[in-house]
C-alpha cells in the first residue's frame, strides 16, 4: 500500500512538472544563439585524437549550395609558426578538406579555422554560443601512450 502511494506520487509529480520541462525544451530548439549547431552553415567536428607523426584530415561540411559559394579557406597553423597561413581548399559536395602532414608543419599544437565567403555573406566554423570564431586548438599525443592509458583505462 505504502509503495502503491510513492508511485503515484511519483507520477504526479513528473505529469505537473512536465509543461516547465517541455518549455525549457522548446526554449533551447528556438534559441537564436549563432554558437548552436542548427544555426550554422558551416560543421565541423574536430579528429580525435590527434597523433604525433600521422597524416590528418580536417574536414568542413556545408549546407550552402555550390553555386552560392565563392571561396573556402582553412587558416592554419602550428605551435612552432608564428602567423595564420591561409590554404583556399576546393569543394566537393559540400566537402571541404585539408589534409594536415606533420612532416610539412611540424609542430605539438594545431590550431585552425575554417571561412567561407559566399554570395550571401562569409560564415565561419568553428564559433562559440556569442557568435565569435573561436579556433580550434588540438594537442598532438603519441599514440602510443595514448594506447596504454586507453588499455590501463579499460582495465
């Protein structure tokens, strides 16, 4: 009897409180803010992990039809240059990639970004909640200590 009470307290208590949820919920979905991911026209998810020594690909993804796009450009560098260096990388079906070769720039930090002018305006990737382009900025591991922290993890 007494859990049969605590159950449909329970219930209650998730029905009553359900509206505040489903508010706060929609209030996230419509929220303008430029940094969420439904907002965007550019996409990109950084590699992880990144290894010392191998080849990566950075790639960018785009929602903007090819004839509206006039440029893409990856700005790039390493712990070890001083400035941006600026890369015009070709699309292809809405791809846009780079390929990061440690024997060309080497470095133990990348730090990038992507813009791309089309004819409506310029989008960038990667942006925080306020709107602002915020680099991405990944630590090069050797992957063989990362495989022996992985397994000592798994353990």
């Amino acid at each position: 009897m007494y859990s049969i009470k605590i159950k449909i307290l329970i219930l209650c208590l998730i029905f009553l409180n359900s509206p505040i949820l489903f508010a706060q919920i929609e209030n996230q979905v419509r929220d303008k803010s430029p940094g969420l991911f439904k907002n965007q026209r550019l996409f990109h998810s950084p590699p992880k992990p990144l290894f010392k020594g191998r080849k990566h690909n950075l790639d960018f993804v785009t929602t903007i039809p090819k004839d509206s796009i006039i440029s893409g450009s990856l700005f790039f560098k390493t712990n070890l240059m001083d400035y941006y260096r600026e890369f015009i990388l070709n699309e292809k079906h809405g791809l846009f990639k780079f390929t990061y070769d440690p024997e060309i720039f080497p470095g133990t930090h990348l730090e990038y970004y992507f813009v791309m002018k089309t004819t409506s305006g310029i989008h960038a990737s990667p942006i925080d909640d306020t709107g602002k382009l915020a680099p991405v900025n990944k630590l090069l591991i050797d992957p063989v200590q990362y495989y022996k922290q992985q397994s000592r993890l798994n353990k």
